[in-house]
C-alpha cells in the first residue's frame, strides 16, 4: 500500500462520498459501514481509517467549495491538491447534484418536536490540530469557489432563519424559567422582528441576575462544522459588545436539532476570511 492516494483511488472514494451524501440530502437512509465495505475492493489495501481520514478531507473541501458535508465526517483540512481537482470533476459531470441539492436548501425544514429544549445544547466544535502537512489551501493564494455558494443561499433562507431563531428563543425561555427566572423569560425580545437587522442581533435575552445577552442566531440544516456568513453590522455589534454577546449556531436544524453557543466577539472566537468584494472607479 502506498500512502499517496492514486487517482484512481481518489476517483473511487469521492464518488462513493457523493452517492452516500446525495442519499443524506434526498433523506434516504443509507448504512456507512456498508458503503466502506464496499469501497475497500477499489482501493490500495487502504485501512478503514484511512478511509475515514479521506472521507474527513473530502468534507472539508466542499466546505471550501461552499457545498455541505456528510454529517458525522468532521472536517479535515490538509489535503492533496488532487483531491479537490477530482471533486471539480464529478460535480462538472453531474450537474443532478445542484438539482438535489437545490432541492434540499429551498425545502422548508421541518422541525421535530422538542420536549427538552435544554438537552439539545452541546459543546462547541473543537479546533482542528496543526498539521505538519502542506495543505491546498496553503498552496493556492486565491481558490476558485463555485459561482453559487449553496451553503450561503442555504443560510439566506428566510424559512431556516426563521425556525433558527425560532429555537433560539424556545431554548433561552427554558432555560430562564428552570432557573426560576419567568419575569426575565417573559421580557426577552425577538429584536431581528422588533428592529430590524440594523440592531446587529437577533434576540435580547437575560443572565439569571437580570443583565443583558445579546444572542446572534445563526441556524443550518447541514452538520456541526458548516461554516456560517455574518453582515459587518453584526461584526462590529459582536465586537462592541463582546462580554454580553453570545452567537447560537443552531445545526441538524431538520433532523436531530441541536445548538451550541460561544461567548465573545465574533473576531475573537473564528476563523473569518473575507467573501465577498466590491469594485469602483478609480
């Protein structure tokens, strides 16, 4: 076995990844066990784990590409630069992807019923471990993403924002009324509806000793590690009040809801990179 993946085998793997993440989007139930037991044939005499340390990094690359992952492959960054060139090849060579996937952001989401608001908080996702490999991103100053970022578009979906906020707000009365704070509970305001998106957040709420928390709501129907977009309004607002402010990532927002929040600035706490540009005349 040789520890550089052919691309043979990396052709092999991320059309396996694509038919398991195709079946996820279309909410098809499919076994991943199954999947990489029937991927070992193709490969190089690959381990099962190396074949989980590729899956991580074919995650990770349609991050970059604004595309979402498989949940439960958590992101790997450091990758060969061929793996992502064959990602660009299969999704030029299936265009039916885009249409399942569009298919699947517009989808309304359709939120389970939730008797305990407070057991769906987790521990925020860990950061990844420096490398001492020579990732692509490392090795291209500008990368090409698609014309459309479909996990951008996914975020833009008023029905998702709606129902992220939604949770929000069902989460923080919860979890002031089992500290026995209803007055607090029945105060907080959902400020993206009573202001507007000039406020710089979404929902006012309160610390059980009756100071301020100020909560950004930012929800996905994609995995934990789905990257989110912020205005330069809610930056500088994250910022200003950075020892009241709280960002709520609410995730497997149509599935298996759950949320996880982080204390501080926005520029404190993330990796953040600009997206977008704007051009004028000299």
């Amino acid at each position: 076995m040789s520890g550089h993946w052919s691309e043979k085998e990396v052709v092999s793997i991320v059309d396996a990844y694509f038919e398991m993440l195709i079946l996820e989007l279309s909410y098809a139930k499919f076994n991943k066990s199954a999947h990489r037991r029937a991927l070992l044939p193709k490969l190089d005499s690959r381990t099962e784990r190396s074949i989980e340390s590729k899956h991580q990094n074919i995650s990770a690359a349609l991050i970059e590409l604004g595309l979402p992952y498989i949940k439960g492959y958590k992101p790997l960054s450091n990758y060969q630069a061929l793996l992502e060139d064959v990602i660009q090849r299969y999704l030029k060579n299936n265009p039916e992807f885009f249409i399942i996937l569009k298919k699947n952001i517009d989808q309304p989401p359709n939120i389970p019923d939730v008797n305990d608001f407070l057991s769906l908080l987790v521990d925020p996702p860990e950061k990844e471990k420096p490398s001492e490999e020579k990732s692509v991103r490392e090795d291209k100053k500008l990368q090409y993403i698609p014309k459309v970022n479909y996990l951008e578009r996914e975020e833009k979906n008023i029905l998702v924002g709606d129902a992220g906020e939604q949770f929000v707000l069902n989460f923080e009365k919860a979890r002031l009324i089992l500290a026995d704070k209803e007055n607090l509970a029945d105060r907080i305001e959902h400020v993206s509806e009573t202001i507007g998106p000039s406020a710089g957040y979404d929902i006012h709420s309160y610390e059980t000793d009756g100071s301020d928390r100020y909560i950004e709501a930012k929800a996905t129907k994609y995995g934990k590690y789905t990257p989110f977009y912020f205005s330069r309004n809610e930056l500088l607002f994250s910022e200003e009040q950075r020892d009241k402010y709280f960002l709520y990532r609410v995730f497997e927002l149509s599935k298996n809801p759950k949320l996880f929040h982080i204390k501080g600035s926005i520029q404190n706490n993330f990796e953040i990179e600009p997206f977008t540009y704007i051009g004028r005349i000299q």
